[in-house]
C-alpha cells in the first residue's frame, strides 16, 4: 500500500549542530547525538503524522548506503561520496511526483536551491526544534489532562447524579 502521508526530510548532523542539546551530546559521542535526534524525530513523528526521512552524511559511519527505520524515523546514511545535501534532493525528486508536500530541515539554504525549486518547504533547525518543543508540551498536556481524569472513579462518572446521591446516602447510613 502506498504512503501518501507528507514528508519531512531531516538534515541530520545540520540538526545535530543546531540544536544546542544535541551539539552537547556529539562532544561526548556523535552516536548518542545521533540516537537522540532520533528520538525526539519518532515522537514528533507521532504527533505530527508526518513521513520523517533523516539523512545522515556516511563519511562519518561505517556502512555505507544503508538505511533502516529507528522508531518509525527512516534513517538513510548516504552512499560512498553522496552528501546529505545530494540524497535529499534524490528523495525530493522521487517523492514530488506523489503530490504531497515535502518538508525540508537543514541549514544548507544555498546547497539546497534545487529541491526548493522543485516545490519543497524549508524548515530551519531552530523552526524544527520549536515545533517538536510544542508537539511535546502538548502530548504532556493531554498526558496531564487524561491522568486527571482517570484519578476519578471510572464507574462514578458513568452514573447520574442522582443515583450517586442515593450511593451517597447508603454509603452514610
């Protein structure tokens, strides 16, 4: 069955450099910068209900070409002497037939004048960092609000108010 959902593309070590956290953590191992993104990449993937495609230059991994999916997030590493730049662009062409829309994080404005030609929307690294920020302070707020509604009783808030009364009076006498 085909995907017809909308894409976001995603820069990766562009992410990685852009966003503070993430800079941090690639001072102690590229590896626990890369997991991480890709964290925060799969639950704003839920909440979104985008295609998240992150695109990592492979020059800095072993394994050239491959790509697998880590918690929904297709994770490409490029091929032997592809940038990141030239695999996004390769993706943008194989998904603007589709019509969807195709969304682009990186902070390569001018390597990527191509694909914005072709139609895809740029997102900067700060722009992706404050909606994954707001798309978490969401579901926290929905994870708050359900936990408030769970704490009652699920069976007292079935009935009417004036059987609970009468309960009411029953439990007291």
């Amino acid at each position: 069955m085909a995907d017809w959902r909308d894409v976001l593309l995603v820069d990766g070590y562009n992410m990685i450099g852009g966003w503070p956290f993430l800079a941090q953590l690639a001072n102690i191992g590229m590896q626990e910068a890369r997991d991480a993104l890709l964290e925060k990449l799969a639950d704003y993937q839920a909440f979104s209900g985008l295609r998240v495609i992150a695109v990592f230059d492979a020059y800095r991994v072993p394994g050239l070409g491959k790509s697998f999916t880590q918690g929904k997030v297709q994770v490409y590493f490029t091929k032997e002497k592809e940038t990141a730049d030239e695999c996004i662009e390769r993706l943008v062409v194989d998904f603007s037939h589709r019509r969807r829309k195709i969304y682009v994080a990186t902070s390569d404005l001018m390597e990527q004048h191509i694909i914005f030609a072709l139609g895809a929307l740029r997102i900067s690294a700060r722009e992706l960092l404050n909606q994954v920020e707001q798309s978490e302070r969401e579901v926290k707020l929905k994870i708050k609000d359900d936990q408030a509604k769970s704490t009652r009783n699920t069976l007292d808030g079935q009935l009417s108010e004036d059987v609970r009364k009468m309960f009411e009076r029953w439990r007291r006498e």
